[in-house]
C-alpha cells in the first residue's frame, strides 16, 4: 500500500461543507456572511500521550476529540480538520479501525476531514480543527466566541459532566491504582474516549464569560482562565470532588484528589458567568443534556484559593500537566 | 524551561491580522468579504524529511516554506500558520535559531503564527498554514484559487525557477555525488532554504489553468494535475534539463536527469496555461521577480509522454516520492 492508495482507502470521502476537499495542494473553505474561523491545533505522540498499543479505534476518537474540545470551550461548531500522520508502517490491521474511530466522532460533529499529510515515522497525529463562530458586527476585530479573558469578580466558576475519571483511569493502567473491574472499565472509557462538550459550548454563547476545556487538570485550565482574565477564583474542594462519580467509594484520598484537582484528560469545560445568569447557565445545561456543576466563585484578589470540607481555605499553587518540566512526574507517565 | 516558558520565549508575538491569537482554546481568524481560507498541513519528520543535526535556523525556515509553498500552488495569500512541535528536550541552543528561522520567513511572508502545541518526543514538527484567495462572487461554492484540475489539452507547461538542485544538494550530502564545493553550497541551500513561490503563484491567478508545487518530483506533480485534470502531456526533455543550472558542469548524466525530473523539494510551480495567455505569464514572471520555462503540452490523451534530444517521444510512468512505497529508495534516504 502506497501513501496515495492509503488516503484513497482510509482518508478520502468527498467535501460537503468545504469549497474544496483534500486533493489539491490546499484545501478551500468559507466562512458563512459573518462568522470567524476558530482554529486549534493538537499532536499525540505515541508513548506520550497514548500507550502505543492502545486500540486504534480509540485513538481515531481521542485524537479528533481532544481537537473538538477546543472548539467546544470556544462556542465553536465544527466544520473541517486535517490529518497528519506520521506512521512507522502502513498497516490496514491499524488503520482501518483507526478511521473507523476517526469517522465516526467527525460524522457525529458533521466536522469533514479537508487535507492531511501522511509519512513514516515514529506514531504521530497531529490534527488542526476548524470551526464557525459569530463574529461582531459592530466591531469586525472582535468575537463572540467564548475565550479565556472575560473572568469578572463575582462570577460564578461552573464545570461540566465528571472530573478525575481519566486520571483514575490511566493510574490503573500504570499499575499505581487497583479500581474494580467495573470502575476502571468506566475510568478507562474516558480516558481513551473523551466526549467533546460541543453542544454545551454552543449553548453558553453569549451566557459564559470565560470559558476552557479540561486538558491538563481542572485547577491548571482554570488558572489560565485566571491569568488572561487577571483575577483570581475560591474553588470549594467539596464540590469539586463531587463532580467525581467514585469519590466515596474508597479510592485512596489522596490519589483521588490529584486525579479530581489536577488529573488530565478529562475534556470537560471549565467556565464563569455573572451569577445574574444562573438560570441561563442551567438553561444551557438543559439545552446540551450536559450537566454543569457551580464549583466557586471569580476574585478580584489573583492566586487560586481551596476551600476545604472544613471551611479552611488555603492557597494553591496550579500546576497543570507540563510537557517539558521534568519536575511534574505526569509528564513521564505514559512514556515508556 | 516549561512548556509556557517555551512558548512564551520563542513563540509568542501580539497577533496582528488574526481577530485572536495564540494563548486562547483557539485562534480566531476572520476573511475579508469575498475571500475563502486556503488550508494546508505539511508534517516533517526527523531522520525522513531532514537529518536530525540539520542547522535549526534552516529547518525553521524550510518547515514553513514548504506549507508556503502549497498556498502559492493555490495563489493563497499567506495569511497565519500553527505550529505543533514535538521535541526531545527544551534547549535554548536549538530553539533559538529554529524559532528565528521560522520568524524571518514569517515576517517576510506577513503570515502570523496563532497557536500551536508543544510536547516532547521524536523531533517532528507540523505546521498548517492560512492564505486568503478570492472566491467568486457569482458561485459561492466556487473559488479562484489556482487547482490542479483546469489543465486543457493545447494549454502550454511552465515551471518556475530552477529544478533537480534540491535533489543533487541530497545526493551530495549522502555521498552518492561529489559535487564541486561552489555547486555542491548552492544545491544544499536549496534543499535546506528552499523559497515558496509566493508573488509568483498571486501574478498567475487568471492567467494559469492548473498549478502544483514541485514537492514530489516534477514528473511526479505534474501528474497530479494530468490526473485531477483528465488529461496527458509531453514534456520536453532538453527544456526541463536547461531549467537545472549545473546540467553541462559534467554532473553523471543519469544521476542528472533523475535529480531533475523526479527530484524531490524543488518547490517550483509546475502550471498550466493556453497558449493565447503566453504573453500575461511572461508578465506574470517579470512582476514576480521569478523565471519561468516552457517545457511542454497539455493533450488530450492521458499519460506522459518524454520527448529527449533525438525528437523520440517515450511515454514515461510518473514515479513521485512515496512515503510507504518500499520499491521507491528515495522513501528511506533521509532515514539513518
């Protein structure tokens, strides 16, 4: 199988949405009279982001859906995205369930696949998305996409569906953590096949003021929050905790709540709104059928402040998943 | 260094043209009135596409030229490009003139880097890049960018430029060629610095009736415009060989030929464009500051046809570089 008759049989399907598909030297797209391109961009390397010999369905799903969830914290809808690929070989045992994967999650979003690359090399996806949001009109420089700056004090901090289950999950495939049967396949599940919170997204346009998925550890992405929106926030430890199916169930508390605060892979949204607009925010959950849990509250004072089952609050240093820090023994996790 | 760190060290500039840049979910970009989104990804491997001791400050340069190169294919204006990056490890000493050669091309360029990720692992960078081209107004779904599907039989074959020195400079490097040193600079050069055609591609909009980017090999590219297109074409065999500027310097003859026709990283344009328009291409050329040869014709009947020296007419398969095709030797020379 060479590179052309590999795109052929796995990454070609005609465009519906783009001027013009993959084939060309470039791919064409326009925007609808009004609307802005949201892009983002993610690359996964294998035994750095996934255990080389994770089920290639899986990965097809991870690897556009950890994309789409940039486009969900943003109030994006998707459109298109390329795939590069670098593969050691080409194999159809692995490709054919990798675009199976693949497929079905862009399917899902209506999100087509619109140009790529493939080589050989060491396993390496890089996918970069594109979705529509409503421009201004008043004012063709800004946006109503949902961003990161627009924390104000007194707003209410919100997240979405679960948190730590794909921590918990990857501790037990590290041997670090044993969870029941039933618990780990559920933990798993997330960790190997998040769900972009899209129509969650959508539905906080023009409700959320600040808004970011969930990559790299709840108390991390909210700090980003904080740092572009030069505020701080008062997280109530319990609440947070509560967003987590299995705390209570006996998992150690400690692992727990790194997995809860700081564990990755989760591709929930973390978001603010003026309390004013609470029944907005429920609205949206409604709308989405994602539930949405109040967690704290927006500072003018900076910094990160937990507020404990005791009522003690104490500051907190976030720190997110890190590529590069050696100190961050997550960064080594999944490396072999 | 961190993530963040690294980042903000060499990869954060205020976004000028982008409605947001990098440091948000997503970056949004906003198309003036009219225009489309011309989209290209290109990923570029350690050990296949560059050798890993290859000078930084040129693999800056060439990881974006050769996404470059796809839009001036298209007769996109560059616009903004993402950067992905895996990396070994975070040293200054590398990512400091990596992140200047890719700055000086960017600035050249007007093209604004809005997001991108960073990781570690096996050197590999992937980079999709923006251009604006108009669309047309009369059909929505329409688009003036240049594509490799208009060739018409009659239409003249041109390639900018200078081809087959990418491919010696290689040669060379591996040790299959000795080159003089004056030739043998110039030809790595080319291959590690290459120039996308930018101005060139903007002058042929209205003028060519099909364009690639000699990536593969010119035989290989201008195959896929007969292929898109539904055409053939014969090609003259002294007129490509004189667009080499050291074919007569006593270069082995085969080596020669094969460095021309089927070299790989000239990125020249290969076009198309009937005969009526010869005058506006010389135009074309002259505003672009870029030669531009005729080599052949487009016509009707499908395949590739080489006329040599003698006047004999061989057909000839087009054989571009594959990455997966094992019989192609080119697929593993990069690779140690």
């Amino acid at each position: 199988m060479d590179e052309f008759e590999l795109i052929q049989r796995y990454f070609s399907r005609p465009a519906a949405k783009a001027v013009l598909g993959a084939g060309d030297d470039c791919a064409i797209l326009q925007t609808a009279a009004g609307m802005q391109l949201a892009i983002s961009t993610d690359m996964l390397v294998a035994g750095r982001h996934f255990f080389p010999g994770v089920d290639p369905h899986a990965l097809g799903h991870k690897a556009l859906a950890v994309n789409l969830s940039d486009l969900a914290a943003c109030g994006a809808r998707p459109l298109a995205f390329t795939l590069a690929l670098a593969l050691p070989q080409a194999q159809a045992a692995w490709l054919e369930p990798f675009a199976a994967g693949l497929w079905a999650l862009a399917d899902a979003h209506g999100c087509e696949l619109v140009g790529g690359d493939t080589t050989r090399g060491p396993l390496t996806l890089c996918i970069t998305v594109f979705g529509e949001v409503p421009g201004d009109a008043r004012a063709p420089t800004r946006t109503q996409a949902l961003l990161r700056s627009g924390a104000q004090p007194g707003d209410d901090v919100y997240v979405s569906g679960t948190l730590g289950e794909a921590a918990l999950g990857l501790q037990h495939q590290l041997g670090r953590l044993q969870l029941d049967p039933a618990v780990a396949a559920a933990c798993s599940a997330r960790l190997e096949r998040p769900t972009p919170r899209i129509a969650l997204g959508l539905a906080l346009r023009g409700v959320a003021s600040a808004c970011a998925d969930v990559s790299d550890g709840l108390l991390g992405d909210l700090g980003h929050i904080l740092a572009r929106s030069g505020v701080g926030a008062q997280i109530d430890h319990a609440a947070v905790l509560a967003a987590c199916p299995w705390a209570g169930s006996g998992i150690n508390a400690q692992m727990l709540r790194d997995c809860v605060l700081s564990g990755g892979d989760d591709y929930e949204l973390v978001f603010t709104a003026p309390p004013d607009l609470a029944g907005a925010v429920a609205a949206a959950a409604q709308t989405s059928g994602t539930p949405v849990r109040r967690i704290g509250s927006i500072q003018a004072q900076t910094g990160l402040r937990l507020r404990d089952e005791q009522g003690r609050v104490r500051d907190h240093v976030p720190i997110g998943f890190d590529h590069f820090a050696s100190a961050n023994a997550q960064a080594d996790e999944v490396a072999q």
